[in-house]
C-alpha cells in the first residue's frame, strides 16, 4: 500500500508543478497560463457547442475571484499586479464567439449563466463557512488539519459577498455592453472586419470592467478602503494593459472557433 501511495505521489506531483512554475519568471507563468485558457475554451467549444462556453465561463468567473486574492510582481511594472485578470478577460472571448457564431441571444444567455453560477458558489461558501467549525478541544491529534483548513477557508472565502457585488456590477455592466458594441460594429461593417470588432469591443469592455470592480471592490465596498492611486494604478490600469495584450492575443482564436463548431449550428 505505502508503495502504492509512493507511486501516485511521485506521478501526480502538485508541489513539483508549483515549484517549477515558482522558478521561472512570472512572465513566462502568465503567457503558459493565457495560452491554457484560450485553447481550453476551444476544446470546450469542440466538446460541447455552445454549452461548453457556459461551462468554462462559470468556472472563469468563480476562479478569477479567487484568483484576484493573490498578487504577483511582473519586471515591467512598478507596482504589483493582482491576478484573475486572464481568466476575466477569457469570458470576453466566449462572449464573441457566441456573438459571432451563434447570435447575440446565447452570448447575453451566457452572461446571465455566468452571472447565477457566480451567485450559487457565493451562497455555498457562506453556508461552508456558517458550519460551526471543531473547537480547540476536539481539534487534537489526528484532526489537528482542520484547525488550519477553517482559517484557509475563512481567507479565501469570506471577502466573497463584496467580491461578489463588485464583480457582479462590473461583469453585468462590461459584458452586456460587449455584446451589444460587437453587433453595433459588426451592422457598421456588414460582419466584416472581425478582428476589428473583436478587439475594441474587447478592449473598450475590459476597461469598463476593470474601472466598475476596482472602484467597488477596493474603495466604495471596502471595509478598509485603499488609497485611490493603488487602485488606479495596480489594479485598473495596471491589469488593462495586460488586457489590451490578451485582447490582441485572442484574436487568432475566435477565426480558429469556427472551425470547431458543428457546421450545422451556423
């Protein structure tokens, strides 16, 4: 048996994956990462229609407000960067794609899965953390772990409601605004230029999301508020550069989707 543990541990090494990634610069780390989330939303799209994108939105949008708890530092900023910022911007690309290829309906039908499935893990984190924890006196020996795990729990989870209003006006706001300037673009241009119509309304929904959940989330909702220039500068303007970048670099993958749809859906 303990061989047999052995085995599985030296073959599923989670701590190796993150050392590894620890030892390598975080620039390297995000672009492997932006990379994943594109071609993973792909894959969905291949697998299940339009349905996988309402899948990997759900889980974009509950991982990127757990995400944004962790900031790292990138060499071309002088201030850090909090993360979440892909798996964000990676929603924009499902809701083109929906746009593009399925109709404007199942992109706002995304929006609104997105917006409920967020909801239904805010309520199961406060029922999670409601469950009156072991005490000090139970909490011994063999179940000393969970001492720590509650406390783990407790930081990762807690901040949720606030999170959750100001991720939820933001992605609200942005995403349906999205959708509504990629068709107004797409009329303009009689669904030409698509790369055109992908990338400002991309960059220009990007800022709109940024902008509404910093300033909730870190001054109007904040139990503790942050200054005003951390919050424009770490966390609106640092991460929209970020998403002008990803914005550009999701181009090539809303021409490679329709290649991946059922030739009957379009």
């Amino acid at each position: 048996m303990n061989n047999l543990n052995e085995l599985i541990v030296s073959f599923i090494n989670f701590n190796g994956f993150v050392n590894f990634f620890n030892s390598i610069p975080v620039e390297f780390t995000w672009l492997i990462f932006l990379l994943f989330c594109f071609i993973s939303i792909i894959i969905f799209l291949k697998l299940f229609g339009e349905i996988g994108l309402y899948i990997y939105t759900v889980i974009a949008i509950i991982f990127a407000n757990i995400q944004i708890l962790k900031i790292v530092k990138f060499s071309f900023f002088d201030e850090p960067i909090a993360l979440g910022t892909i798996l964000f911007a990676s929603t924009f690309l499902c809701t083109d794609i929906l746009s593009e290829y399925y109709g404007k309906e199942k992109a706002r039908k995304n929006v609104l899965i997105g917006f409920l499935g967020f909801l239904f893990m805010t309520v199961i984190a406060l029922f999670t953390l409601g469950f009156k924890p072991l005490g000090d006196d139970l909490a011994v020996n063999e179940y000393s772990w969970a001492l720590t795990t509650e406390e783990s729990l407790l930081n990762i989870f807690l901040p949720f409601p606030i999170f959750f209003l100001s991720s939820m006006f933001a992605y609200l706001i942005s995403q349906y605004f999205d959708i509504w300037f990629f068709n107004f673009i797409s009329k303009k241009t009689n669904k030409k230029y698509l790369w055109i119509r992908n990338n400002l309304s991309t960059s220009i929904s990007s800022l709109i999301d940024n902008t509404v959940f910093s300033l909730c989330a870190f001054v109007i909702f904040a139990l503790n508020p942050l200054p005003l220039n951390i919050v424009i500068f770490t966390y609106i303007l640092g991460t929209y550069i970020l998403r002008i970048f990803i914005s550009l670099i999701d181009t090539p993958f809303i021409y490679i989707a329709k290649y991946f749809i059922n030739k009957t859906k379009l």
